[in-house]
C-alpha cells in the first residue's frame, strides 16, 4: 500500500488568513502539508528522485512553476485570477471578485495616502536603478587599464 504523501502549501495572497489549499487544489486542513521553503529545503538536501517519493508531484511541479507575491503580485494575482474564475469554479472566484471591490473601495477612500505610497515606490525604483548604474560604471572603470 503507498504512504500518503506529503502537500505543499500554496501562497496566500497577503490579505488572506484561512487555512488555505495546497498547491494542487486540496483543503490543506485536511491532509499533511509542509511549507513551499520546507519543499525546496528537502529538494536541496535529498535531491529530485527522493523528495518525489515523500512528495505530491503536482504540488511540487506547481510550486516550482508559480512565485509568490514577493516574488511579483502581478503574477500572484493572474494565479488566483486562474484558479477561481476557471475551469466553472464559484466556490471562491466570488470571494476574489469582493476583495478587488473592497481594494478599490479602500484606494478611493484613501487616494492620498495610495498615491503617495506609488510615488515613494517609483522614486525607490529610481533611486535604486541609478545606484545599480554607479556601480556598474565604477566597476568598468576599475578594469580599465592604468585603473586602481
């Protein structure tokens, strides 16, 4: 008989708190999960062939498939977007289509402080970028030659 496998939990979008659903679709309430950094933890330590023993494959496909919304909201959003609105679910693309309501709902309410969080974000993004091109320019200078 074949041992149950472990399931990996999937990112939530940061406004969430339920219990959440695994990567591949289950209620993660309901079967043994470990987290996306204990996955790729395991994958380090006991390799591909191994972890694939311990661990739902569709889960760990999707998990390196899919980042996070720290790794980019955009693409956190298009993955829930995907999952509820698809494949005739209206368990949960209801409860997203509410949070982009209330979201919207929020910014209006708050324009001024929404605005300037955008504009200390893009003027961050500058700042950064102008950075990275001193130091990509001091570190061609360094290989000139006669450069110290």
């Amino acid at each position: 008989m074949k041992e149950p496998v472990d399931h990996i939990l999937r990112p939530q979008l940061p406004w969430r708190f339920d219990a959440g659903i695994t990567e591949c679709g289950y209620d993660a309430s309901k079967v043994k999960t470990l987290t996306r950094e204990d996955f790729f933890a395991r994958l380090k330590e006991l390799g591909q062939r191994r972890t694939a023993m311990l661990t739902c494959m569709t889960c760990s496909d999707t998990a390196r498939r899919w980042g996070t919304w720290g790794d980019d909201p955009r693409k956190a959003l298009e993955r829930e977007i995907q999952w509820e609105c698809g494949y005739r679910r209206t368990d949960r693309g209801v409860q997203l289509r509410d949070e982009l309501f209330a979201a919207a709902a929020l910014i209006e309410a708050h324009r001024d402080e929404f605005d300037a969080f955008i504009s200390e974000t893009e003027q961050r993004r500058e700042w950064n970028k102008k950075k990275a091109e001193a130091a990509a320019a001091k570190q061609r200078h360094s290989r000139e030659p006669g450069g110290l």
